[in-house]
C-alpha cells in the first residue's frame, strides 16, 4: 500500500463547509492519504479569510487557481486551464474528488478525467429535473464522468442506477453538510456569540423568522420579487421577519423600488457562524437556497422552500421542509400553519448522524487500496 494524493477542490464557500469533514477524516489517516486543497476562485468572498478555514477546522487552500467572475463558459474555460497546469506543474494526483454542483465541479472533473485521473463526486445523484438550472446541468454532466459516486439520499441512489452508472461505484454514505453544521453547531455552543449580529437582533426580537433569496428567477423579475415580498410582508404581521440580503437581491430590491415594510429586518450578508446563531433558533425558515433546505432538516428547524422543485427530495419526505413554489398565498398558508403549530414535524434522514465523511474516507482507502 502506497500513499494517495488526493486532490480537494472547492470553488465557494459552501463547498469547504462540504470538504471540512472529508479533510478531518482524511487527517485521522496520514500514512494513506495525502491531499491538497484546491481554491478555484469561483467566488470572491471577503467572509472567507484565514479565520473562515480556522473556524471549519482545516488548513488553508495549498492552491489558489484565481479564476475569478465571467460566464459560465467563460469561468468554466478558466478553471480548466488553470487546473491543467496546476496538475502538469505539480504532478497528478491519484483522485480528484469534488463536491456539490458549481462550475468548479464540473471543470475540474473533466480535466482530471482527460489526465486519466480518477473522480469521486461527494453529493452525487441529486437531480431537480429542471434543465434551466445551470446546477443541474453540472450535476448531470459530472455524474457522466465520475468514477466513484457518494450519495447523501436514497433519491440520488436511484437516480444514478437508472442512468446507468455501476452499482458497486454507487456508495450511500450521508451527507458531509450534516457532519459540518454539526462540527460548526458545537463549536457554536461553546463560544461567545455576544459581537455577533445576529445575537443582537435576537436579543430585539425573541420570536422570529428568517429569509433568504437569491435565485435569479426570484430575484431578477419585478413582478416575481414584488409578490414574493408581498407574502413576507404578510407573514410579518404576525412574525418579524430577519432577511440577510444578498447583494444581488438588495441591488433589485431598490431598482424596483419594492418596500418591505417595518417588520422585514434587513441585515448584510452574514458568515456561516453568525448566521448559524441566527437560523437555528427561528420559528420558521423560508428560503429558495439548496443547502439551507438540508440543514434545517439537520437541525429540525421548520422550512418553506420557495420554489417549483428540488433536488433534495428528503428533506421533504423525511425532513423538516415544505416544497411551497412561489405563489404568495400558497407561502402565506403554509407559514400561518408552521406558526399555529400544524407545521411538518420532521426526523433525520438515514446516516444524517455526523460521519459521512468517515464512511467516504474508508471507501476510497478500499477502492484506491491505500
């Protein structure tokens, strides 16, 4: 048995949340593995400093591939080039193993695949069935080419065997969001949250609910924005409203001229910490993000998905979620429910326990023999 370098790549900030676990766990087994973290720079973030990564509780990035903004082929083509000649320059690895569905994914897998590298995708299987997602189509194309596939729901399973992949390159482990929120929930517990944000508007607010927007067919329409605001408005007559904004989001929200009213706190965006603090102690959470669907589940925390479809069927079947499109009084109804107590009393999904990396970790020192 010989060591394997393993490649980690991440493009965003969710995606090291989903890398953290796998680089405890792969810590746990030096004389195995080595890996190298790979930053593409999908995404500027200014929260995701040096004391981000202290805060998951892993090294910084070994690479910065500094792709930056652009189209998505314009961004996609970069990420190519630069982790072509980062592998050249540095050797290949024996995997590269990448996580959810961003651009950096799917470039990153087709350059390893075209230097005979092999691929493991953490997250695998999930499918919305909307091909107008830029996610789903990356979701669909990396699954074409993976050769190792970590599931985080029977859902994904499924999907995977009836596209043909090989059952035995099909691993059902849980999901590494989960160990993350719960590594980052206790580390919560035992700081001092009292400078944060969110500890103050709690301390205004004792009851409340939480938002976020951000998809563009929300967000980028005026008529779509206006009836969704119109329904938080609604919702806040008997429940304020916190609603960190996304830039994007707040940039529409004033080109339109769209008024969300007193009870409707905005905030900036928040770090993960701080909006952690915020989420896991409101009454109700409404979102049309994909990872906060998964973690309210994670934590039992009541939540409205605010869109037509989901590729985390789960969280709907088992968790806490509520699938409730974007009709204003299909959200107000179901919110009025949550709130007199009716709402969705959710349980935890199958391996949702904390050691999906754990079981990843042990299926590729079998598979790679390391």
């Amino acid at each position: 048995m010989t060591q394997k370098i393993v490649h980690l790549v991440g493009g965003a900030r969710p995606n090291f949340m989903k890398l953290a676990p796998i680089v405890r766990a792969l810590d746990k087994r030096p004389e195995q593995f080595s890996y190298r973290i790979i930053h593409t720079g999908q995404h500027y973030d200014r929260e995701m400093s040096d004391v981000f990564f202290e805060e998951l509780g892993i090294p910084k990035p070994d690479f910065y591939l500094e792709a930056g903004g652009g189209s998505h082929a314009q961004q996609t083509a970069k990420i190519m080039v630069a982790y072509e000649n980062l592998c050249v320059e540095h050797g290949h690895p024996d995997l590269c193993l990448v996580v959810g569905d961003v651009n950096s994914t799917i470039a990153c897998s087709l350059v390893a695949k075209k230097l005979g590298v092999p691929v493991a995708h953490v997250e695998a299987g999930l499918r919305s069935g909307d091909r107008t997602m830029p996610e789903e189509i990356n979701r669909l194309a990396t699954d074409a080419i993976s050769d190792y596939f970590f599931v985080t729901e029977e859902s994904g399973e499924a999907n995977l065997l009836r596209e043909g992949q090989p059952r035995d390159k099909v691993f059902f482990v849980g999901h590494v969001m989960i160990d993350n929120l719960f590594h980052q929930r206790d580390q919560l517990d035992r700081m001092s949250t009292a400078d944060f944000a969110s500890t103050t508007l709690k301390q205004a607010h004792p009851r409340y609910g939480v938002v976020t927007l951000h998809r563009p067919s929300n967000v980028d329409d005026k008529e779509a924005l206006t009836k969704l605001v119109g329904a938080l408005r609604e919702i806040a007559e008997e429940l304020p409203i916190i609603f960190p904004v996304h830039p994007r989001t707040r940039g529409n929200i004033e080109r339109f001229g769209i008024e969300l009213g007193p009870r409707i706190i905005t905030t900036p965006p928040l770090s993960y910490m701080d909006f952690l603090n915020l989420w896991r102690d409101a009454s109700l959470v409404l979102t049309d993000s994909g990872g906060l669907q998964e973690e309210t589940t994670g934590l039992g925390i009541p939540c409205l998905t605010l869109r037509e479809n989901t590729e985390r069927p789960v969280t709907l079947t088992e968790g806490t979620n509520t699938l409730v499109g974007t009709s204003p009084d299909a959200i107000v109804r179901e919110a009025k429910q949550v709130l007199s107590g009716l709402g969705k009393q959710g349980r935890q999904p199958r391996f949702w326990d904390g050691q999906a990396a754990e079981r990843i970790v042990a299926v590729l020192q079998q598979q790679l023999n390391a």
